[in-house]
C-alpha cells in the first residue's frame, strides 16, 4: 500500500526525466512505437535495453585490425612483411600433402599463442593478421590448389574451413573484428562447399554473437538468420545461437509488435547458457519479458518494476492509452 505514495514522489523527482520516459513510450518525434498500452511500454523498454546496452559496449568495440584489443592485452604486436612461398623441389603430390600438413601444424601453433610476441602481417583485404596464422592459410590453400589432391580436397576442405573458424575466433575474441567477420564468412563458404553445413552453421553463428558483443545487432541479425538456412539452431548443440537470436531480434524489432514477440518468445525458450555472463543477461531478459507481458495486462503490474524509470514508462504508457481512447 505504501508504493503508491513513494511512486508518488517518484515522479515529482523525476520531473523531466517522466516526461522523457513518456515521451520515449510513446513514440514522440521520430520514434515509431505502436500504440496500444502494454505493447508501447514493452517496445519502449526494449529501445532502452538496446541504447543501454549501446552505451556500455563503447569500450568492447572492435579495435583497429592489427592493435592489440580486448582479451588481447598480452599479446604484442609487432608487424613483419611476409615473404612469399618458396618454390620446392619435390613433386607436386609430395608437396601438397606436406604443405596442407605444414599448414595445419602452423595453424594449430598460432591459435595455441596467447602471450608474448606476435608477429603481424596484412591479409590481401588489408586485414591485420599473424603472420604465422596468414601463413598457415596459405599453405593449406595452396594444397587444396594442387590438382595432385583432387582425390581429397573434400577432406582437406573441410579441415581448412574449422581451422578458419579457429583463427576467426582468435582473432574475434581479441578485437580484430575485420579479420575475423572475414574468415568466419569463409568458413562457412568454405565448408558448405564441401558438404559440412553444421560447421557452415556453427561459422555464421558464432559471427552472430560476436556482432552482437560489437555493438552491431542488425547485421548479428542477419548473420543468425544466414546461419538458420542450413537448417533449425539446435539449442542442445549450441545454446548461444538460439538465445542471440532473440537478443539481437529484440533489439532490432523497434515498433514491430509481432517481431517483438517472436524475440521474446526465442529469449523465453532459451535454455541454460554456457558461460556466467551469457546466463545472467539470459535471466535477466526473461524476468524483465516476464514484467512486461503481466504488466501490460493491467497498471497494478507496473509497481513490480525493478527500476523506477520501468515502472514509469509502464503507468506513462498505460495513462496515455487510457487518454488516447
């Protein structure tokens, strides 16, 4: 019974601050907002989890290719021309199978560096990269090049395109985002081609959250939903996918009432997530849906809010619904 008065007083402090939160629910300017009571409050919420979550990514965004960037702090840049391939030898079959095996073992040692000394190059898009990395790329290209290993170059696809998604990986987790969003979509590309489309899935959408951890949901969108071609995300598989998708749709849906709902929906279904940070934000998206959709069925609901300036856009909502009819 006291929550009245204190909202109450609430709003007299807020002041300004209500009449943006009204303003903002209701679609003012240039916003568009649907009208209809709860269903203004729960879009207008979720254009402010969006320009929150905006604001307090400025630091994650991407660093520029080839500086040293997020989990990367440890690792020193140090950038080196790289050398072209010297001609050998060998026979054309020896060369193939030893240069694809070459290949891999350098992949393997790049994406094992966490620490000390790297040494950079440019990739032929201008994207920063190691060099023993870069190096790696192109031994197991050549290889696949060779007509000596037609016989195998499904296999020897295949594996190229996981080591890309490794080195995209790498590379996304410390910043580099040009370089990795490059060879993610060339793992996928790569392994579609030879006939593995969960690792063409697993590509794009593992790009997908990247995307969105960079500030950028409309494409982390668009990733997701390329990555949903190759057929349904298996949350059992990879419960991040399903639940990003419905993060970044969410965020994305603006006044579209029916989009909004099917990102809820997505967030809602989602399971457990495998990291402490991906779980905490998957149970705090489903407690505020969960305030939102009850709120919108009646104003008592809106005293429930966790923050004031929720439970503000929520009555906002409701009174100018109850005006507008």
């Amino acid at each position: 019974m006291m929550r009245w008065p204190l909202l109450g007083c609430a709003v007299v402090v807020a002041g300004p601050r209500l009449a943006h939160a009204v303003c903002f629910a209701e679609g003012c300017l240039d916003s568009h907002a649907p009208t209809g009571g709860g269903t203004i409050a729960r879009a207008a919420a979720a254009r402010l989890a969006r320009m929150r979550q905006a604001s307090e990514s400025r630091a994650d965004l991407d660093a520029e290719d080839g500086g040293v960037g997020g989990a990367a702090g440890t690792v020193a840049v140090e950038f080196a021309r790289l050398e072209p391939l010297p001609e050998q030898g060998r026979s054309e079959h020896s060369d193939c199978w030893e240069l694809f095996a070459e290949g891999e073992a350098q992949s393997k040692l790049a994406t094992g560096v966490t620490e000390g000394l790297v040494a950079w190059a440019t990739d032929r898009t201008g994207a920063g990269i190691p060099v023993k990395m870069l190096r790696a790329e192109e031994l197991m290209q050549r290889a696949l090049l060779s007509s000596q290993c037609a016989r195998r170059h499904e296999a020897m696809g295949a594996s190229r395109a996981l080591r890309m998604v490794w080195h995209a990986k790498w590379l996304a987790q410390r910043d580099h985002a040009r370089a990795a969003e490059l060879r993610f979509r060339e793992a996928s590309r790569e392994a579609a081609e030879h006939g593995r489309t969960v690792l063409a899935q697993h590509a794009l959408s593992r790009l997908g959250y990247f995307l969105a951890r960079w500030g950028r949901p409309a494409e982390a969108l668009e990733a997701l939903l390329e990555a949903k071609r190759f057929g349904d995300l298996d949350p059992e598989r990879d419960p991040v996918a399903p639940f990003m998708l419905g993060v970044v749709g969410r965020q994305v849906a603006g006044g579209d009432v029916a989009k909004l709902r099917e990102a809820e929906d997505r967030i809602m279904d989602a399971g457990q997530q495998p990291t402490e940070e991906l779980e905490v934000q998957r149970q705090k998206l489903q407690s505020d849906i969960r305030f939102w959709r009850a709120a919108e069925l009646s104003p008592r609901r809106c005293l429930d809010a966790d923050e004031v300036v929720h439970a503000l856009i929520c009555l906002g909502s409701h009174l100018f619904h109850t005006v507008a009819q």
